[in-house]
C-alpha cells in the first residue's frame, strides 16, 4: 500500500527498560479515516507503542511518519501539535472545571488578553451539536458519569482538529447504550476522515467498529489483516500465541444452602429496597446499565456506604455491619471495580497487599511476623498463578490481569465466604480473563457465595448460575440459568417488568 494513504507509518519502533525490552522492531501503520483495533494482551506492547507516539516516552530505535513526513514527537505538546491525540483509560479531567473548560484548557478564546467566556461555551455548544452529545457545558465535571467524561475528551481532540485520536479501552466503564453512542460519534469522526486507533479486549467490539486490526505480542507486532478476514477464535489464537477451546470454561460446582441474604435493603437514593439471597456454590449475576445502583448496593453490603433500611443476613442470622471492618469479620469481600485506587496500594509489594486483609494472622502481639508473612504471600502466588518477579516486588508494576489476582488472594487469605466482584475483568485481556473465570470457578466449588457485577453482556450471561437485572436502584427481573437470552436482560435494563 502506498504511505501516502497512510496517516501514521511507523517502522523498525524498539524501545527498551532495565531488564525488559518492551517493543522490539515494530512495524504498524493507520491509514486516513479509517478505525485500527489494536489488540493484544496485557504487557503485549500496545501502552508503550502508545505512549511513544503521544510523546511520553522516547523510542529508542525506528523511524515515524505523521502525514506523509518523518517527525520526531518529544513531548504530549509536539503529538498535539502534529494533531494527534490520546485518551487514556483514565481520564485526564479536571473535575472543578466546567465542562466546556475542560474541552479549552490551556487554550481558552481570548478577547483583548482576558478569556472570551461567551465564545467558549458557544464554541462548546456548536462542538456538541455537531457530535450529538447532550450535556450542558457550563456544569461542573464533578458529578458527571464516566461515560459523560470520556465524551468531554472526545470533544477536546476534535476542537484541537486532531488527525489521529488513540482510544484506549473507551468502553471499559460504559454501558451498551454508552458503548453505541461513542461507536456512533467513532463512526461521525471517521467519515470526516480521521483516523482511530481503538484499544480494547472487548472483541465483539473489534469486529463492530474496526476496519482493520493489528495483533501484538510480546513487544512484537504479529501481523494485521482486515477485521472482516479473521474469525474471533483465529483473532485469540494470534494474541495469546495458542488455541483456546472455550472462552468460559466449564462449572462444575453444586450449590448448596443459602449464605448471603438481603432484606429491603435502601440508601435513599440510588438504591430502593433490594432484596435478595445468594447460595453456597453460587454465581450470581448482576446486570444493568450504569448508574442502575449496582455497585450502591454492593457498597452497602460491604459496610463502604451506609444503608437507610434494610437488614443483611448471613445463614439465616442477621448481622450489623456499619464498616468494612464489620464485612471482614463477617467474611464478606468486595473486590471494587477501581483495583487501583480502592482496592491496592501500587507501592506496596505483592507480599504487602495480599496480607493487609488479615494482618490478626501473622501478628504476633504488636509485631508482624516477617517469615509468616513470606510464607502466606508465596503460597497465593503459587495458587493463584500470580506472574511475579518475586512477592517483593511492586504491585503497581504487575499486568492488569495480576493485580486483579493479588486483590482476589487479599480476600481469600481474610478466609472471606461471600466474594462480591465489581467489573471483575474491566482492563483485562482475553488470557488473563479466562484466568479470572477459572478462579470464580475454583471458589464456587470451594463453597464460596459469588457476587459477580458486570456490564459485559457476554461475560453474564457465560459465568453466572442465575442473573438478577437492576433498573433506577431496583430489581427488575430475575433470570435462570436455563432462561438465559441477552433480549430478556436488555428488556429488564430498560425497566422492563417482572414476567
């Protein structure tokens, strides 16, 4: 293909660490107006590739072409002034500003040396008609949802007239309402012929938006091929480098009698009188759209918001539980959906954050046992299959995938019986996914109650025993495993009733 149909070409990209060397000649090129899936899995290569183009690290080998000429781009300022942009999983938003200073920040319309406030909300306002988003640009960012952030920096890289905006893992905290508004804005932008690298391990979503779609691995680019040449399974096979029969594998678990149940459970707002039960042996499912009071309700049971009504019972005995502390007496864990901030601390080694939920088990009077705390570290490492250089070692360096893992052993060594597992696999590749669904297993058949938040349709309906939808803080149906059909659970959404 000739470059000039190119809009990025790069050739021969390295770059290494100490001890690690992350991309290793790469070659990977995205053509005018058109949407590239970049896959692959977790330490695959993709942020670095990513980060090298959006200026925050320097390649150390390679050549790269930005619109038909060779550019060296140093800096964030030097990829925005060629007119690309990035936007990463978290969002880079400033939450006291209003909406429409956050499109402008750093390059606010200016009328004799002072700010045009007026130009910039009407530039705002004619910025969201034109991509069909519903949002008031003079309101404040804090409060918004996710979703609604992640359009505000869509909007940015549009008024900064980018050429080339990288996605990474847009859909990751979306909704299939949200997901179709961003595939509908993607769609907008790339018949105005810009171009989209689109990162996700989502592949149903690779194969509705993408054009084409370049697989990496190991550092290395391990081919691209037009997104309506390839199978789902073939797609897998090149990211993880083998087959993989069955994405959800097989349970086998026997549910037994009841463990967790909730009665009337309200926080008077988001949540409006939840009832439910889960069994030994157990998955149960949680679907709805976000902002439906899913995790509002799962907070609630962990003590991390308090309840207005309602009382929690743990087989067949009611118990209060006004802390988290009171949860981890009562062996209830919460694995949240934000690992990184609520549920690690990213300095902390391995050893320190797998220990930190039962510290009563290696204490010995007012000190920690050091041997003990090696010993238990090491043993979940081993059983839970955590790829570590050693239990020493930071966790904020460890895959997505990993640190998902190390919150999981944390609750397993509090010896915790009902695990509630908010966006279990938000961030995670398809590898490290099907980990994660082995362990769920593995605990079911141990006996454990399994509590499994999700908004991936496929996910759902592949791990649970049973599915409960939630619509505007309520319970809107109910379905069995043998009932399963995506249709049923999208009309339950909705707010859909109870047959």
């Amino acid at each position: 293909m000739d470059h000039v149909e190119n809009i990025l070409s790069l050739k021969g990209v390295s770059k290494s660490f100490p001890g690690v060397k992350a991309l290793d000649n790469v070659d990977f090129s995205v053509r005018k107006g058109e949407v590239h899936a970049l896959a692959g899995e977790n330490g695959a290569g993709k942020s670095t590739l990513m980060k090298i183009l959006s200026g925050s690290y320097r390649k150390d080998e390679g050549t790269v072409e930005f619109d038909g000429r060779k550019v060296e781009v140093r800096s964030p300022k030097d990829a925005e002034n060629l007119g690309l942009s990035i936007i990463y999983q978290e969002l880079n938003i400033f939450q006291g500003l209003t909406v429409a200073e956050n499109i402008y920040v750093g390059r606010q319309p200016k009328k004799n040396g002072v700010v045009d406030w007026k130009k910039m909300y009407t530039d705002a306002e004619k910025l969201f008609d034109e991509l069909h988003i519903k949002l008031d640009v003079r309101k404040k960012v804090r409060g918004l949802s996710i979703a609604q952030q992640q359009m505000i920096e869509i909007a940015k890289a549009v008024s900064a007239h980018a050429k080339l905006v990288i996605m990474d893992e847009p859909t990751s905290s979306l909704a299939t309402h949200e997901t179709k508004l961003l595939f509908e804005i993607i769609n907008r932008l790339r018949d105005n012929g810009v171009a989209i690298i689109f990162i996700t391990h989502r592949l149903d979503e690779i194969f509705e938006i993408s054009d084409r779609v370049t697989v990496m691995r190991d550092g290395c680019s391990i081919g691209t091929c037009d997104t309506g040449d390839i199978t789902k399974a073939e797609l897998i096979t090149m990211m993880i480098g083998r087959e993989m029969t069955k994405q959800f594998p097989v349970r086998h678990a026997v549910i037994g009698e009841e463990l967790l149940r909730l009665d009337n459970i309200s926080d008077g707002k988001k949540v409006k009188g939840v009832s439910f039960a889960v069994a030994r042996g157990e998955v149960l499912g949680f679907a709805g759209l976000v902002g439906a009071g899913r995790t509002e309700t799962m907070r609630m049971v962990f003590g991390a918001d308090k309840r207005r009504t309602g009382k929690i019972f743990i087989n067949g005995k009611e118990i209060r539980i006004r802390s988290p502390k009171d949860s981890v007496k009562n062996k209830i864990a919460f694995v949240t959906e934000n690992r990184k901030e609520e549920g690690l601390l990213l300095a902390k080694s391995v050893r320190q954050n797998i220990v930190m939920a039962a510290l009563s088990k290696i204490r010995t009077k007012y000190l920690l046992n050091y041997k003990k705390e090696q010993e238990y570290s090491k043993k979940y490492i081993e059983d839970m299959n955590i790829s570590t250089p050693s239990e020493n070692k930071q966790v904020m360096f460890l895959s997505g995938g990993n640190q998902q893992k190390v919150v999981v052993a944390k609750w397993l060594m509090s010896d915790s019986e009902v695990i509630i597992l908010d966006e279990p696999t938000r961030g995670i590749d398809v590898g490290a996914k099907h980990e994660i669904y082995e362990l769920i297993n593995q605990l079911a058949e141990a006996g454990k109650a399994i509590i499994v938040v999700s908004s991936d349709m496929e996910e759902i309906l592949g791990i649970s025993d049973r599915i409960l939808v939630m619509y505007e803080g309520e319970i809107t149906g109910e379905v069995k495993r043998e009932e399963f059909s995506q249709h049923i659970i999208s009309e339950y959404q909705i707010g859909g009733k109870r047959s």
